[in-house]
C-alpha cells in the first residue's frame, strides 16, 4: 500500500533515524530566536543558519514547534462515523462533511479545505488539505503527521502561467498548549509550500529578515512573486498603552519574493506605519500570550488595479489599508478610528478578515463582528461595500448571512466565484456555503443560498475555497484487497486523480499472466469491486472517460 509524500517522509526521519531528533530540537531552539529580539547578537544570521540546518532533516513545517507548558494535544478521532477510512489507503482518515443544502446553481468546482482544530480539543479525522466534491466526496487529501500541525489558505493559485496548490504549514499558536504568542500566531520553522498539478512539492517560500511565516496569506502575483505576512515579538514598554512594562508588540510585515531568485524585492511592515493607538485589542491581553501585545493582526493582501498598490486587511485595528508599494504610503483607510471614508448605515465592521478589492470600486470581505472575548455585534457575515471616491462613503452593496444566523468569532472569508456566485468560509465553525450573487439579509438569510456544509463540530478551516482543479498524481493508484466467506473483493483508489471515470481489475494465477476480471464505473474516493477470479494476483488500472488507462497500481499477491 501506497502512503504519501508527506506523512512517509515523516516516518523515515522521526520514527526510521531517531538519532535525528535531537537535531530537531537544536533547529527549533534557535528558530525560536525570532520570539525575542535579543537572543541572539547576530540573531538574522543565526536564524539562517538554522533554517539551511533544518532542511537537511525534513521539509519546513513537517516537525511541530515544541509546546511551552508540556501540555499535550489529544489524538485526532480516526474511528468515528464522521471521518473516512480505506481499505486501499488506511493511512488516510479526512474527515467527513454534511451537505445541508444543495440547490440548483451550486458551482460544480472542487472544494477546497485544511481541517484543524485548536490545541485544547480533539478534531475529528487527521488535519491536513483536503479537494471535495459537492457530495463530499474526497478527490485528495494529504494528511499531517501531528495534532500540533496545521494548513491554511489552501487554493489553487497560478505560478508561471500553470495552475499549482499553495499553502501555509506549520504550528499554530492555539491554547492551551501554546501560549508564548497570540492566538493564531505562527510558531517557529512554519512555511509555505507550491505544488504543482502532480502533487511535487516544487517550492517551499519561507519569510525572511528574521521573521516568522504567517498562517494567514501566500498570495502569487501575476509577476511570479509571492506575496506573503511574516510576524516578529519586537520589545517594548506597553504601559502607555495599558499593558505590561516588559512586553511586547507583534510586529506584521508584508513580503514580497521573487520566486525565480528567492530575493526579498518588497518589505512594509506596520509597526512604522500604523499607530498603535489604532488598535481594538486591548494591551493587558498580552499578559495572557508571553506578554505579546497583538495590537495589528493583519490577515489579508489583495491585488488592486493598480500594479503598485495592494490592499491588506487589519482585524485588531478593524480596519483596510490601501498602500503604495513603492512609497510604502497608506493611501487610504477604510473604517476603524481614522477611516479616510464616511461609514454609512449598514456598513461598518469589526474584526473582519479577507478584504478583498473588486471591480468598480467595491470591496469584499469576511466581516466577523467578533473576538470571543468582547462583546459581539450582528451576525457574522460575507459583506460587499460600494466606495464613493467623489464623497469619500462607504455604502452596503451586498450581504451574505448564514442561514441560521451565527457569530463566528475569527477567522472566515468571502469568494466571489466564475459565475457570479460568492463561496464563504464561516472560519471558527463547521460551515462552508454557496450564495447568488444577490444576496441576502439579516432578516432573511434563506435567501439565495444554493449550497452549505457543515464539518464535524470541532473541526475548523480558516478558510473555504472552490476551483477547478486537474489532478494527475505522481505516484500510481493503490489497491486494497478483502475476502469474506470465498467473495474477494478489490477496492481502488488514486489519491488526487480528478480523471479516473472508471477502475479496471486484472487478476491471475501469475503476475506476468493477468487478464481482465471486471470493468466499473468510479464511486467516491475508494470504489468497491467484487470479484469472481480467485487471483491470488491482482492489479487495478484507472480509465479515464474515453477508457483510455492513465494509470496501474503495482500488482499485488492475495493471501487469506
């Protein structure tokens, strides 16, 4: 049986060569000098070099950053009516979904999620990234070999013209076993990964100058950059603010790497542009994350229609920032204390993520309306606004509630799809839905909505995406093989294929002599085959829709 990439590279360097252990933990230790800024003199350098250590061990973001209290993250739940299990790939347990609602007009596009959960409970199926079908079919899943680790952002992007996978990976700062930084802060050794249409991994992009990978954006530009957040704990006295006298400000900077050179091209970073006097979150909240005030926590980048102009979202100071790349100037702001627009009626937001600029002027976004820890306002919800640069306002033009209403209290976001539909991820809770572009209302939130799902309760993604997606993995199908009272009975499956229409078994007394013992169309992931010729030899060829054979899993010997 076949395991991927990721998880049998995870067993041949912690649980094959133990001795590489220790090795692991002298990277992490010094990773970790980006938490405090005077661990080390020549603290960029020592970082470096810790990283280049790293990467002869094991890819970024394959080992979990040490817990800082000893705390230890339940297991993932694997034997539970809501997670899969294969006979073919019993190594892969994502979890299942409910569909909800399926309407006419639903988007056939692949769905796109990175299961996790916060450290204080246990998720239902592995973490890791996941391509579903409207049913909830999995079309690929590559799981995570730890509780400690996690994906976000997980989507098809474009890098040189051809479509590739991307995503953040690493450890997610989440209580109670991590709190050295703010909730939802990347730990140490976190990077992100570009995978191309046969499921390589082609690069790894990791944040420089000393700071950390952020979970939340790896955005590819059509000029073959990434633009991508980074986060560095930078001292400082918070009593002005009314917090601790040793603590600390979560810096965020936005990067820009030249993917061809590796080379930083672009680097902004707020705390030289952005008071902190802007900031919602209160500074006493540091006392609770190793005295780490996060007064920024900026949590998206969108492009513009003007090549130098970007567009990032702050969900503590509650507000988006239109900045000149090459002047590094905040053109304008909108919302929080010092919006450059009127916020009419209807339209203002707090703690929102994934603002996103759309044509003639509008702007999307996730709009959370909470924290968890303050109090909440409406129901959190996918918002549209319309900006009037003549009058300087800001207006509704669209809304997308949650049928029910719900108050998600971070994380979320708003796609406007192809079709004219929009797909929101509801973040911090089980659903994902599909919405026309119309819309709907507080009042009425049953209005337009085409499709919704829900994720096993405790299972969260921090965001939701569709794509079309092709497929064609690197590696060949897998076979699984069962007997009971004489019936033999095959299962197939090709983890990350989006062609096989149908699974042809072969089967024979020798390897070299097999012949044709059944032709099926593909159900689901895995596809269940009973067969009548007793092998013991067996193989499975998946056919694409013209029953042309595009791939063959290794032939296999029976055995009761």
């Amino acid at each position: 049986m076949k395991s991927l990439p990721g998880k049998s590279m995870y067993f041949k360097h912690v649980l094959g060569q133990l001795w590489n252990i220790s090795l692991y933990t002298s990277c992490f230790v010094l990773l970790n000098a980006n938490a405090h800024a005077q661990d080390f003199e020549n603290k960029e350098q020592d970082i470096q070099s810790a990283k280049e250590h790293c990467q002869t061990c094991a890819r970024c973001g394959t080992i979990p950053y040490p817990t800082n209290n000893g705390y230890v993250t339940p297991d993932p739940i694997i034997d539970s009516p809501q997670v899969w299990s294969f006979v073919s790939e019993p190594n892969l347990h994502p979890m299942k979904i409910t569909v909800n609602v399926f309407n006419p007009g639903t988007s056939s596009d692949f769905i796109f999620l990175a299961p996790y959960e916060f450290s204080a409970n246990a998720m239902y199926g592995q973490p890791g990234t996941l391509i579903l079908d409207n049913e909830g079919n999995p079309f690929w899943f590559r799981p995570l070999s730890s509780p400690n680790l996690a994906c976000t952002d997980f989507r098809v992007q474009k890098l040189y013209g051809k479509p590739v996978l991307t995503f953040w990976q690493g450890t997610l700062a989440t209580p109670p076993a991590y709190t050295n930084a703010p909730g939802g802060s990347s730990e140490p050794g976190s990077c992100y990964y570009i995978l191309d249409h046969t499921y390589k991994v082609i690069k790894n992009v990791q944040a420089k100058r000393g700071f950390t990978s952020d979970i939340h954006e790896f955005l590819l530009t059509p000029r073959n950059t990434a633009l991508l957040f980074s986060t560095k704990a930078v001292p400082m006295d918070l009593t002005p603010y009314g917090g601790p006298a040793d603590g600390y400000v979560q810096d965020f900077a936005i990067q820009e790497i030249d993917l061809h050179t590796n080379k930083l091209i672009f680097f902004w970073n707020a705390l030289d542009h952005i008071p902190l006097s802007d900031s919602y979150e209160p500074a006493s909240n540091a006392t609770l994350t190793a005295n780490i005030w996060d007064a920024y926590h900026l949590n998206s980048i969108g492009l513009t229609d003007n090549v130098d102009d970007i567009l990032i979202s702050s969900r503590s100071m509650w507000t988006i920032y239109m900045i000149n790349k090459p002047t590094g100037n905040i053109i304008w702001q909108l919302g929080g204390k010092n919006s450059s627009f009127t916020i009419e009626s209807g339209a203002s937001f707090s703690w929102q993520h994934d603002a996103r600029f759309l044509p003639n002027n509008l702007i999307s976004m996730f709009d959370d309306n909470s924290d968890d820890s303050s109090e909440p306002g409406p129901p959190s919800h996918g918002l549209i606004l319309q900006l009037d640069f003549v009058n300087m306002t800001a207006s509704v033009y669209k809304t997308y509630y949650h049928d029910p209403n719900i108050i998600v209290a971070s994380q979320g976001n708003l796609q406007s799809l192809d079709n004219g539909n929009k797909f929101v991820g509801w973040g911090q809770s089980q659903y994902f839905s599909e919405f026309s572009g119309a819309g709907n209302n507080e009042s009425n939130p049953a209005l337009n909505l085409l499709y919704d799902a829900a994720m096993p309760s405790t299972n969260y993604t921090y965001r939701a995406y569709r794509h079309k997606w092709v497929g064609k993995p690197h590696y060949p199908p897998s076979i699984g093989i069962q007997s009971n009272s004489g019936q033999i009975t095959v299962y197939a499956s090709w983890n990350g294929s989006t062609e096989t229409a149908y699974w042809r078994v072969l089967a024979g007394h020798k390897p070299k002599k097999l012949s044709k013992a059944g032709t099926v169309v593909k159900t689901g992931f895995e596809t269940t085959i009973p067969i009548n010729n007793p092998g013991p030899y067996f193989e499975v060829r998946a056919l694409n829709v013209q029953g042309k054979v595009i791939g063959k899993s290794k032939i296999v010997k029976f055995t009761e």
